[in-house]
C-alpha cells in the first residue's frame, strides 16, 4: 500500500494490525517521517521523505492500494501506471477546516 502525504502514518498502523502485507507512506516533512517510522517500528511498514509528486517513481503495477488524506489533490494520474490493474477511486470526504 501507498500511502501520499502520510503525517505520522496512523492509518498505516491500522492497516498493517488489520493484515495488510505492507505499507510505503511518503511524505514532505521531515518531522512526520521521523514520527512516522517511530510510530512503525517493528512492522513491515516505513516511511521515506519525498514530494509526493516530483520524487517518487516506481516500477507499474507496484500497489495494490494508494490512499491520501488531504493530499491526493496535489497528485496526478501520473500515479495510475504503479497502482495495480491502473484503476483510480476517489473518495472526497469534506474536511471540518473548509466547512
């Protein structure tokens, strides 16, 4: 899984006790990769410090699954080709800041 502009990688947490096999989250600030490595210590999961659009590549097909939580508008479909099968859901959820 891939997890765009992760923070302290929380979700990667619930995933990774839920069974997920592993966890990739990326993220700009180096204060949440810090946090967020901590936090998966011990797990299959980690957490690398990237700008979720200019720096990552990654071979196609590479993901079963990318999330992002208030980030995934700064992406573009330039994110399908290494998301397996290339099939894109969004989900929009309103967040309570831009009610």
């Amino acid at each position: 899984m891939l997890d765009l502009g992760c923070g302290d990688a929380a979700i990667g947490q619930v995933l990774l006790n839920a069974s997920c096999r592993s966890y990739l989250g990326l993220d700009g600030s180096a204060a949440m990769v810090e946090a967020g490595n901590a936090a998966l210590r011990g797990t299959s999961g980690r957490v690398e410090l990237a700008d979720i659009i200019e720096d990552f590549s990654a071979p196609p097909s590479s993901f079963d699954l990318i999330v992002s939580r208030l980030a995934f508008h700064r992406a573009s479909t330039a994110w399908r080709p290494v998301l397996h099968g290339g099939e894109e859901t969004r989900n929009v959820i309103q967040h309570s800041a831009y009610t």
